[in-house]
C-alpha cells in the first residue's frame, strides 16, 4: 500500500514538472514562409542610386527646388474683389475668456465666461492696410494712404513679395485668418482703432 502511495505521488510529479517545468513542440498552426520582399527604405534607396548622375534625377531636383520657390514667393491666400467706392464697419474685439487668467502673483484678473474686450485696457495705435499684391492700383493706394512702419503695416492677402525691399517688413495673412477676425469682404482695407470697436474702411 505505501509503495503504491509513493508511485502514484512520482507520477503526480513528474506530470506537473513536465507540464510547468520542461518545454515540448505544441505544433504549428500554419505553414511559415520566408519574406521575399524587398525593404521598401532599401528599395528606393537603389532606386535613387541608379538614377544617381542621370538626366531624370537632375530633372526631378529642379522640378522640386521650383515648386518650393514658387510656393514661397506665392504662398496660397484668399481671394477678395477689388472695390470702387469706400464702405465702413465696425467690429467689437470682445471675447469670452475660456479659463480663469491669473496674474504674476497668482490674482485673477478674469475669469472663465467673463467678455472682455481688450481696447478697454490697451490703446491700438497701428494702422493695418490689407492689400492683393497683384494689384498695381491696390500697391499705388497703399503707398497714398498707409503711413510708414512702426505705425503702418502693409498685409497682403495674395502676392506678399511684390513690395519686398521697398518696406521694412512684410506680413502676409495665411488662411486668411485676420480677413475673417476684421469682416473683411473687400480690397483694398484699412483698419484702425476708433474707440472700443476696430473700424474697418474697404474700397479704393
């Protein structure tokens, strides 16, 4: 009976130890086969070398080097009509602040929700004019109506270089975010402070 005992406790063991203990073959689920692509990196690398001296890469480099010159000397903008008779506008510069903004020593100074419109507490003394750089009558009425830089600005909406190094500096709205903020619809504008409201001036 004991050395039954014991036989029946060595077999318990070494089918844990087998289990838990030692590694064995569980099969596979399916074939596995070598990978015969090639690395995509290595591929274009080769690719590159043999046109390396050739015509077609010199061809493709200028093509390139042109594209990204003409983009930066005519970046995208928005398109405005040119306007014949002068209207004016007025837009509020108010917001509704999103989070609590502290001060230096951690005052608030406004708070979350509140509209606050900044030309209560600052006074704007710049003047912007907003202008298409392919416009010769809009670059005549900018020079006429725009007062020289640290006062004035000229912001182009198209064409930004066609006045460079006849003015300090040169200001082009991308996306046409300041078009959008002032209401602009029209060109050439001139934009100033005028009380606690923007006024805006559109037309020639």
């Amino acid at each position: 009976m004991k050395r039954l005992y014991w036989g029946v406790a060595l077999l318990f063991f070494k089918q844990v130890c087998a289990q838990q203990c030692d590694s064995e073959n569980l099969g596979h689920i399916a074939p596995v086969y070598p990978i015969f692509e090639k690395d995509a990196a290595i591929y274009f690398r080769e690719k590159m070398m043999k046109k390396q001296g050739g015509e077609q890469i010199k061809k493709e480099i200028h093509a390139q080097k042109e594209k990204m010159r003409n983009y930066f000397l005519n970046p995208q903008g928005v398109s405005l009509p040119e306007l014949n008779s002068i209207k004016t506008h007025f837009v509020d510069m108010s917001f509704v602040v999103k989070n609590d903004v502290h001060d230096g020593v951690g005052n608030i100074v406004a708070y979350r929700g509140e509209r606050v419109n900044p030309l209560h507490y600052i006074d704007y003394s710049h003047v912007l004019c907003f202008l298409d750089g392919r416009s010769a009558r809009q670059l005549a009425w900018g020079k006429r109506n725009c007062p020289e830089e640290p006062v004035g600005h000229f912001i182009f909406v198209h064409a930004p270089w066609q006045v460079y190094g006849r003015k300090k500096r040169v200001y082009f709205d991308q996306y046409g975010v300041l078009v959008s903020r002032f209401l602009i619809d029209g060109l050439p504008a001139q934009v100033r402070q005028n009380g606690l409201y923007m006024e805006v001036r559109e037309g020639l």
